[in-house]
C-alpha cells in the first residue's frame, strides 16, 4: 500500500520533477495577485525571496510577463546574476538584521521555514519575514499529508525517529540517498521538520492561512498576509508603528535594489 502511495504522489501529486513545476505555477498566481496589488498603488514591486533560485522565477516569468518587480533573493551564499531584474545577497533567514525594516514591498519563500532548523529557528525567521515588508508570502509542506515530501514515502515523517532511521540506512530514498552511516541519516531527519495549521498560524498570527489541496487532501500551507496601508500618505522616512508595536521608518523605494 505504501508503494502505491508513493507511485501515486509521484505521478499526480507534484513530487516529481514535471508535476512540482505544475504547482508551482498554480500557486505562483495567488502571488502575482499580491504583485498586482503593490503595483496598483506604485510603479515596482520590491520582492525578498528568501532561499529563492533564478529558476524557480525562470519557471514563471511568463506569468510575470512585463511587471515592473525586482527580486533580491538571499541564500547563505551570494551568486552571480546576469539580470537587472534580480539580485543576490548572502545572508540567514533567521538573522537578516543589514536589512532595515519594510525594506521591501514582498517577501516571498517556497518551502524553505522548515528547512531552517527547530522551533526556535521558525520563529526567528517568521520574525524577519514579518518585519521585512507589509506584505507576505510563504509556503510550506503540510505535517498531516500522507507523503514526506523530501524523501517521496509514505507517512515517513509520522513514524518514531529510530524508525525513520533504519529506512534511510537500507535505501535511497525520493531526493535523498541512502544514508551511508548513522550521522548522515539523522542530518537527514532533522534537516526538514513539517508544519501543521496550528503552529504556522503562530508563527505567521497576522496572516491567513491558506491551503493548497490536490484530490482534496491539503499538500501544504501558505501564510498570506496581503499589503497593509502602512505605505499610504507616507514619504520616505516617515516614521509609524508596525504589527510589533514598533516605531519604524518608510525604506526609500530605492532601497534593496543593489545588484550583485
């Protein structure tokens, strides 16, 4: 039955290769409405991407056609760019504090939260994102669909951790290969921890939790928190109280547009 599962998630459900890009596409619209609703009200959109790639945009840049949007995207290491369009920083999602506050205009991130460590991790990086722009965009594998979605087997992330361990220690599993010792195959286990809708509602509490459903079974969660009209009447420089009962400053529209 759990090969099955695993056949049935790989051909339909967006674990392979063609059908990832599929859904990424499909989710990629409910971002470009919050796009469209920053360049309502301004003549570019600024976008974070946290742990984003030049080819997931590749993937979309149809769909993104010609919309006035510069996307800095920060990753632990600064890559080289060859589009005026995007840029690149290096920098931890948990601590992105040479970022000054509503810097940006978005923030975008596609399943990487639970890639960033523990709890406390979560946290720290929910924290910047919140702080980074008025506006949010951020998804994640959901904890209560059948197939982990990293190793492709089914109810895989349900099982006790030594469980978890000895399946890694005999095969390779979806993107991961087989572990070669013990050390390799916990860094494994521990590398992905999975969200439900209670906990990235705490993480993300000023936001709406959507979910993403395939054959009515939720696949995973965005947390959307459309643009708030912190910018309205504003000049840069203009100082107000943000959703953490701060005192922040309006960021120049120039700012977080240096390339790399």
């Amino acid at each position: 039955m759990a090969r099955s599962l695993e056949n049935w998630a790989a051909a339909c459900l967006g674990i392979d290769r063609k059908g990832s890009k599929v859904f990424r596409r499909q989710r990629f619209t409910i971002f470009l409405a919050l796009i469209d609703e920053v360049l309502a009200k301004q003549g570019i959109c600024r976008i974070l991407d946290i742990g984003g790639e030049v080819d997931y945009w590749s993937i979309v840049s149809d769909l993104i056609g010609d919309r006035n949007i510069h996307v800095t995207m920060v990753n632990l290491t600064q890559v080289a760019i060859d589009s005026p369009r995007f840029s690149s920083i290096a920098g931890d999602a948990r601590e992105l504090s040479s970022l000054a506050d509503l810097s940006f205009d978005l923030v975008h991130s596609n399943s990487v939260i639970e890639h960033v460590g523990r709890w406390n991790d979560m946290q720290a990086m929910a924290r910047e994102v919140r702080r980074l722009a008025p506006a949010y965009y951020v998804q994640t594998p959901y904890f209560w669909f059948p197939i982990e979605p990293h190793c492709s087997t089914a109810f895989f992330h349900w099982l006790p951790e030594p469980v978890r361990l000895s399946m890694l220690l005999r095969k390779r599993r979806g993107h991961w290969g087989m572990a070669p010792d013990v050390s390799t195959a916990i860094g494994q286990i521990q590398s992905a921890v999975l969200l439900d809708v209670r906990t990235m509602s705490a993480l993300f509490p000023d936001a709406v939790i959507r979910r993403e459903k395939v054959v009515g079974l939720t696949k995973s969660l965005i947390a959307i928190r459309r643009t708030l009209n912190m910018h309205a009447g504003r000049s840069d420089g203009d100082a107000f109280e943000d959703g953490f009962g701060r005192q922040v400053q309006v960021a120049p529209k120039s700012a977080a547009l240096t390339t790399a």
